[in-house]
C-alpha cells in the first residue's frame, strides 16, 4: 500500500497486501489448494510435486532473525522478508494464514476486539469476556468468525499440526473445517507431529500447516532479545534442522514464516489509562486491540474533544487517528469489509510511537507484565522471514 497522507508513527512500516506480504502468501495458498494444477506459487522456485509443509512460529521477526540467527540453518534457508498485516499481532495475522483474507475481510484486529453483540470488549482466540470469564452465546464461534474456510472443498489432502491445549478449540475448529486437526504436547513433540501428520498421505500431493506457539510466550515474558528468547530460537532452529532431516529424499517443500515481530516493553514507556483520567472519561467501553495499537469507542459526541485532548497528551508517546481514516486507507487490507469491522474498530486508534505502550484495568484483572509486545508498525514488528526449504 502506498503511504496514507496522514501522520504515522516514526519509522512505521506499512502492510504490504500485494506480493510481499503474508495476505499475498496466504492468498495464493488457498487459490493453490482449489486449483493445484493451475495456480502457480510465486515464492517457490517450481511447482511442488508432493507434500507442502507451512510452518509458522509465532512471534519469529525477520529482525530477530537476522541479529541473532548466525550459523542458523533458518537464516541459511532464509529467501527475503514479508510484512506482516495490520496490526502485527497473532489474532490478525494468523487468522490470515488460516483464511486467506485480510484483516479488513475477516475483522478480527486485535487480540482484543470490540463487539456489541457479545456486551462490549472479547477476546476472540480464547472466547473470553474482559471480566467476565469465558464467553458464552448460541452460534458463537459462527457469528464470531462467519467466513468461509480455507481448507474447505480443497483439492488436496490438508493437516493442521498445533499445540495441545489450542489444537481443538473452538477456534481452531472453526478454522480447520476440511482438515484434519493434529495435536502434540511439548516442544520435541512438533516434528513427530508433523512427520506423522504427513504420513497418512504418503508422499502424495498434499498441505500440512504447523503452528509453533512458544517463542511468542518466551518473548512476552521474557523480552524480545533476552537470553531465554535466544535460547528459544536455538530450540526452534534445531526442531528445523531435524525436520529437514526426517524429510530428506522425499517430494517435500518446506515454507517457514510468522505472523509477527517483537519489541521490548520497557516500563518507563507504559501508559496507563487510569493516569489519563480526563482522556478516560470520554471512552464509553475499556481499550481493545493491543497495547501497541489501541482502539478507543469514544462517547457520541465527544469525538472531536477525544481527538483533539489526546493528540495533545499523547504527543511523542502515540499518534491519534480516526479508526474509519485507517480503514479507507488500506490499511487493513483490500476485500469487503467485515460486518463487524467499525465495531472492532472502534472510533479512534492510538498507534504507540517506538517502545511506548498503553494499557487499562477492568474490576478483577490483574496487572499483567509484559517485557515484549507487538502489534505496531515499527520494522521489528512488521517484517518476518519467508524460508523455503526442500530437503
């Protein structure tokens, strides 16, 4: 997309919703798994005569990547990078991988989004209220996520590979709809799970996606680039390694990617709302989205007020922009916009300038820590690797 005429935060790097990004990947993947014969893939030098594996380990920036993966058998399989979408965050991007539609088509901005038919802010993933425990509603997960299936009339065998506690949930099976789902409880489990999963097919034509959780828990707790997160990655890159290992000989095209990058958290830089009491009093429900891309559902009427008293605030801390201004712009992506999209929205966005986050507190939670985040434009962020592989 070409660069809004409005103000962004510094060094912001825009979604590319084209061929360089990770909507155009899981784009041609699903017009691929409906037309094999027919559809070229772009990021692989010739058409795949067996399996194709996607790999994705969440929170794995190209970055990261490059500052700390010498020697690495990912940086040495390494093609080019992608951007993420907007905003960089799990919800977002991996529902993309899972679809093949942008953030504008499919609505799901943020780890937290906004909706009025479930009584204010949801955690859409994990199927949660903001303080309210789990969310519970008749046709839940199909008005939540009412969109067609990838894997759904697919020309080919499919397999997902995730974690245990993730592998069958509501989402994930909501997601997976034509595939069959496979699961694996610790960390030297996710290659068998995947030999396995790939085994049922032979070397027959067919597409697994694996999802590596971890990383991106690593990250949170620890920090973007802190000991235990390089650790981590010497851990995924040996589970790579022996990937390609088992995988030797056969028919096999291994793509690596993420749905986003990392960056510390420092506290000096967290905002929280409840010292903005006057910005506060003009929200009519708790912040949603992220802490590094905030939407705000203002109080009718006091939109102007809003935008005008916050960009004054915030200055060098975040840049303030109307959520529908984001939207014309592209930058959640081409397609028809989702239904629920202005309510997931909601009528502001507070995009955090590099290192500064925002945060609130409803009754009952608690103050969570977090020494790594994501979900803004900053290159750390946005950009993550595309690593082909054929053993």
């Amino acid at each position: 997309m070409k660069h809004p005429p409005f103000l962004l935060p510094r060094n912001s790097v825009l979604p590319d919703f084209q061929g360089g990004g990770l909507f155009g990947l899981a784009r041609d993947l699903r017009a691929w798994l409906h037309a094999p014969e027919a559809v070229p893939l772009p990021f692989v030098d010739a058409p795949p005569t067996g399996p194709l594996v996607l790999v994705v380990i969440d929170g794995l920036g190209d970055v990261f990547l490059q500052r700390h993966g010498a020697g690495s058998t990912l940086l040495q399989h390494r093609l080019r990078h992608l951007t993420s979408v907007f905003p960089s965050t799990t919800a977002s991007a991996v529902t993309t991988l899972q679809t093949g539609l942008s953030p504008v088509q499919h609505g799901l901005t943020g780890w937290h989004i906004h909706d009025r038919r479930f009584g204010g802010v949801v955690t859409p993933l994990p199927l949660r209220r903001r303080g309210s425990g789990a969310l519970r509603a008749p046709f839940l997960a199909q008005r939540l996520f009412p969109y067609a299936a990838m894997y759904g009339d697919c020309r080919l065998p499919v397999a997902v590979v995730a974690p245990a506690d993730i592998a069958f949930s509501a989402f994930s099976r909501r997601h997976g709809r034509g595939a069959v789902l496979n699961a694996f409880s610790r960390p030297d489990g996710f290659v068998p799970a995947i030999v396995d999963a790939l085994a049922q097919n032979g070397s027959a034509p067919q597409f697994l996606h694996a999802y590596y959780s971890r990383f991106d828990a690593v990250c949170h707790r620890f920090g973007a680039h802190s000991d235990q997160a390089i650790a981590e990655f010497h851990r995924v890159d040996r589970l790579f390694a022996r990937l390609l290992d088992q995988l030797a000989g056969q028919e096999v095209t291994v793509l690596l990617t993420a749905d986003h990058g990392f960056v510390d958290a420092p506290e000096r830089k967290h905002l929280r709302l409840a010292y903005l009491p006057e910005l506060s009093r003009m929200l009519a429900s708790p912040l949603f989205g992220e802490r590094r891309v905030a939407f705000c559902r203002v109080r009718k009427g006091a939109g102007d007020d809003f935008l005008a008293l916050a960009t004054a605030r915030l200055r060098g801390r975040a840049v303030v922009q109307p959520s529908q201004r984001l939207i014309e712009a592209g930058m959640f992506g081409p397609g028809k916009p989702s239904l629920q999209l202005s309510s997931h929205c909601g009528t502001h966005a507070l995009l955090m300038e590099p290192g500064w986050t925002i945060s609130d507190r409803m009754v009952g939670e608690k103050d969570h820590r977090m020494r790594g985040v994501h979900g803004g434009l900053s290159g750390d962020e946005m950009w993550v690797p595309l690593i082909v592989a054929r053993p």
